[in-house]
C-alpha cells in the first residue's frame, strides 16, 4: 500500500477529516487492453494521494470481483472502486450491499451507462480526478431472483443483446450496435404478465426493462425519469410494434423522450413479477443470462453507499 502524505495536527477533529482514506481499485484486467498499465499510471498520476492511500486488486475469473469486495470490507476498506463497465459495478456492488463501505467508480468497460449517470464521464483520467472530489450518498439496488442489480435489468430484446455480446473478447460501441441490430431483426415479442401494484397487465412485450438507473450504456436513455434513491423501479415497456418503428424511435431514445412513443408504456412500482412462457433472455447490468420461470423483482432502498462526483447530475 502506498504511504499517504503525512498530515501533522493535534486537533482529533482536524486529524479525522485530513486522514488519509483507504481505498482499493478492484481492476478487471480482461475489460480492455493495456487497462492494466494504463490504470496504475493514471492512479498514480491523478489520485489525491493526501487525502487516499491505495491497493490495486486484480480479478482473475467471472464472480472473483464479488469476493474480492467483500474481502475489502473485511480488511476495513473505507472506499472499493469498480475499475470496468456496468458488469464489473454490478459484481463489486453485490460485495457491498448494505455494508458501510462506499463504492466508487472508473468506467473502463463499454457502454459505462452507470457512470456517465452518476457524472463520472467515460474517461480513466477525469473519472480518477473526479474521484478526488466526490460526495457519499445512498442508492437504491434492485434484485431480480435472488441477484442484485445496480442499473438495469430486463427481459427480451436487450437480454437477447446480452446474451449475443457474452463471450465476445471485443466489446466497444460497433460490436454493441451490431449485435442490438441482429437481436432486432431475430427477436419475436413474446406475451408477458406483469405482475405489480396489485394489478396484472398483459402485454406483447419486445422488451421489459426495470430500470433504477435512467440508462443502458451509449447514452441510451430507456427511463429518463429513473432516479436512484427514490425506493422505486421505473419498468419501461416496449410493446410489440413494427420492427421499424423501434428503429425509427431512435433519436427520441438518445434525447431522453422515449414515452413520447406509443408502443412505450412506463409504470413505478417497488415490486413486479413478470411471468413469460418458456425459455426468456434476461440481463442484469448487460450480463446475458437465460432463465425459465417466473421473474421477481424487488428494490433494496438506500442499501449501497456510492461516492458522486460533485455537481453530479444524479438524479
Ligand atoms: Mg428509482
């Protein structure tokens, strides 16, 4: 671990505030190439190393980032940085869950949906100055079966995306925009209950998204209205429509006006079901998974700690 500057003070007060914070990188070395040099020089370079002393951890297999998280908060670990895309937040999150420590981010994956909400930006340099001058807030989680999310989870068209992009060494926006292509043309709606706020609803659903961040990566903005400490989902509805109108609604969907669309339907709600026949594509966090049976979805409000770069726009 890399001394921090020593701060000299008698007042307790003075010396808690100035003491240097204990902070590890939990860093996944497959998430980009170089990733691995390029992040020790830039930790080096732009941390404020008075006000953090430093670990880098490296994950060496699908899940290590969970156990790895939560062997930072055995250790006493004050703040676990999620060095990678909305996966890898995913995974250090579910380490943190409703412990004390506080999780912080540096998008060096694809999409980085989470991090440009929260204001961190797409680049390693500025996430890291960012980091600098954060402030520690709470967000919700959702859970869907058991596994928590921290962004988005859903069922169909972008499960589907998910699933196509799993074990793709090349990840980045034309791979994305590709594969979302394909699934477009290859996925059929498929009829769906959804299941909550005592009511039963009954679509053809394309996509069905619960949502406690407003966006996917790239900007795709799938629930403008999501915000994350309001102990509520925001479920986005893509009903089955004409393959060019979902094409068609792109521009509304990068500007945030996706429920001007007619084939979107949009509810709040802390709870859902969503009961699908077969075989359903589902994702957590742009994890590919597929699963039979009825899905459960549940919000943890205010059940993780999330260091905010300053000025923020997070809600
Ligand atoms: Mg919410």
């Amino acid at each position: 671990m890399k001394d921090a500057f020593p701060v000299e003070t008698n007042n307790p007060f003075v010396a808690e505030a100035l003491r240097a914070r204990n902070l590890v990188f939990i860093v996944n070395p497959n998430s980009g190439t170089r990733l691995q040099a390029k992040i020790k020089d830039c930790i080096e370079r732009y941390l404020n190393h008075r006000k953090f002393t430093y670990s880098i951890w490296y994950t060496e297999r699908p899940g290590h980032a969970t156990e790895l998280a939560q062997k930072a908060v055995a250790e006493g670990y004050e703040i676990v940085v999620a060095v990678g895309g909305d996966g890898s937040i995913n995974e250090v999150a579910a380490g943190l869950l409703h412990t004390d420590a506080v999780l912080g981010i540096v998008p060096a994956g694809s999409g980085n949906g989470l991090a440009m909400h929260l204001g961190y930006g797409r680049k390693i340099e500025e996430a890291i100055k960012k980091l600098n001058a954060a402030e520690v807030r709470k967000m919700d989680c959702g859970v869907l079966n058991g596994r928590p999310f921290v962004n988005v989870a859903g069922i169909g068209f972008d499960g589907l995306v998910s699933n196509l992009m799993k074990g793709q060494t090349k990840r980045g926006f034309i791979p994305y925009f590709v594969r979302s292509i394909k699934a477009g043309l290859q996925y059929v709606s498929k009829p769906c209950e959804l299941q909550m706020n005592g009511e039963t609803i009954r679509e053809n659903c394309f996509v069905v998204t619960v949502a406690n961040g407003p966006m996917y990566g790239y900007n795709v903005s799938i629930a403008p209205d999501a915000r994350m400490d309001d102990g509520l989902f925001s479920v986005v509805v893509l009903k089955e429509a004409p393959r060019w109108h979902y094409f068609m609604a792109m521009p509304n969907v990068l500007s945030g006006k996706i429920f001007n669309e007619n084939f979107v339907r949009h509810f709040t709600t802390k709870e859902l079901v969503i009961k699908s026949e077969g075989d359903n594509y589902i994702h957590f966090d742009g994890e590919g998974s597929s699963y039979s049976g009825d899905l459960h979805f549940s919000i943890l409000p205010k059940s993780l700690h999330v260091l905010v770069p300053r000025e923020a726009n997070y809600e």
